[in-house]
C-alpha cells in the first residue's frame, strides 16, 4: 500500500458545549503543528464567530460542523445544509457520529446522503464508524464497520471515496474514559483500509483517525502506531491548551514522513 494519500489531522467535537467567551480564550492557545492539520468543530450556531476569532490571530485551523443534512435546501425546519457550512467558512463535516446515529436515528443510507451533500458542497467529510459494546461482545466488531462503510462507499465515486477521512469510533469508548487499546485500534483500522481499498481499483491507504476517550497521556501510545493518522477528541479537546497538548503528540510522534 502506498500512504500518499494519508494525511495528519486532530480534530475537535465540541459536540453541545462552547459560548462566545469560550471560544475568545481558545483561540489564544493555538499554534500551527507543523505536519498536522488541526481542526475544531463547533456546534452550527458558533461557526461563524470561531471563523472570525480564527482569522483575527490568523491562526491555520479549519473548521467544520458536527452534522449536515442531506438535502440542499428546502422545508426541513431546524436543519442545517452543507452548503450553509460552506457559505460561513466551513471546510468540514462530521458525518454519522454514533450520537447522530443513536439520538437522531440515523441510517446507513442516510449517512451515506449526508457525505454525499458535504461533497458536493466542497466540504471534506469525516465519516465516523464503529460499534456497540454489545456488538464488539458478540464478536461483529469489524463487520458491523464494514456494513457501515460499504453503505458508504457504494454511493460514492472512486475519487471520492480515496479521499474520504474516517474516524474509528467504538461507541463504548466515547466519553467514557475507556479508550480502545492500541491493539484494537489497529486491527479496525486496518480492516477499515482493506474495506476502501477494496472499493476502489488499485492502491491506496486512507487516512483513518480514532476517537473515543483521547486526552494527552493516551495519545502519545496511539499516535505512536503508523497506523493511526490522527484522532476525533471530545472531553478532552474543550479546552484549547489540552487540544493542542493532543496536537503536539502527534507531530512528536515523528510521523511527518509517512
Ligand atoms: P470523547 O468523544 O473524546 O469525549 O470520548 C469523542 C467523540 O465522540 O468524537
């Protein structure tokens, strides 16, 4: 396999938390991580304020919302379009995060729509996989992400989907203070690239972040894999010195090379 296109990202889920006082103390801790591509995802309402706290100290972070709708536009009260992210300054979406999944009953098919319209806006998706403790105990871990992926790779193009970021999240480590071990990180990872590649002709490596539980003491043992290109931090990453804390473990890990 060849890692051309992987690249180096820690993210941000803010998920339900953040105000305008929040963000204002934030954005002073950030600092470019040479290697690493940083981005923070706020909740819909404070994505045009954090656009603007980040280009008032010209700090290199991107920004992408935690959720879009599947349709351009139309009469779906409360929702938000990929386009709309687009138009504040948004460069990503987060896309089938399992608490989507499991508080807005998301389908499969539907995640696969949302990543399709976060495409098509020009927004980079990263699509979020993973299972249930019940179904890691039944021993349907890796075909329960296949399914999920699959769902998505076949309502994608070739191109789209080498361009894809995942994030590996069993849903049992989230905001539970369990993070997977280094040795299930890596197996699902690795069967994640075997799923995509298989979606497509010839090699590639795609770029695969874990989340669930990360904070700085962890993250040094997890980014310390080569298979592991980042992760999707929640809990720990409210507050921006942890974030960059996190950040920084992965340009130490010395990755830059591939
Ligand atoms: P956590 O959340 O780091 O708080 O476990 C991660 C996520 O849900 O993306």
């Amino acid at each position: 396999m060849t890692d051309t296109a992987r690249r180096q990202i820690v993210a941000a889920n803010w998920k339900m938390h953040g105000s305008l006082d929040m963000i204002q103390g934030y954005v002073g801790h950030l600092q470019p991580v040479e290697g690493v591509e940083l981005v923070l995802f706020p909740p819909a309402t404070h994505l045009a304020p954090l656009v603007s706290a980040l280009d008032a100290v010209e700090a290199r972070v991107a920004v992408g919302a935690q959720d879009v709708h599947d349709k351009e536009a139309g009469a779906y009260t409360g929702e938000v379009a990929a386009t709309m992210v687009a138009d504040l300054g948004g460069r990503w979406a987060i896309v089938g995060h399992s608490e989507r999944r499991r508080y807005a009953a998301e389908s499969d098919e539907l995640v696969a729509a949302k990543v399709v319209a976060a495409f098509r806006a020009g927004l980079q998706p990263v699509l979020c996989v993973g299972e249930t403790l019940e179904e890691r105990q039944a021993g349907d871990a890796e075909a329960v992400v296949a399914r999920q992926l699959s769902c998505v790779t076949n309502a994608l193009s070739a191109e789209a989907i080498r361009r894809l970021v995942v994030a590996y999240e069993p849903v049992w480590a989230i905001g539970t203070g369990h993070s997977a071990t280094l040795a299930q990180v890596e197996t699902m990872h690795s069967a994640i690239r075997r799923v995509l590649n298989d979606a497509v002709d010839g090699e590639f490596a795609a770029t695969v972040l874990y989340g669930g539980s990360v904070n700085e003491k962890n993250a040094i043992e997890l980014f310390s894999s080569s298979l592991v290109d980042g992760a999707l931090v929640g809990g720990a990453a409210l507050a921006g010195e942890r974030f960059m804390t996190i950040a920084r473990a992965m340009h130490e890990a010395g990755r830059a090379a591939g």
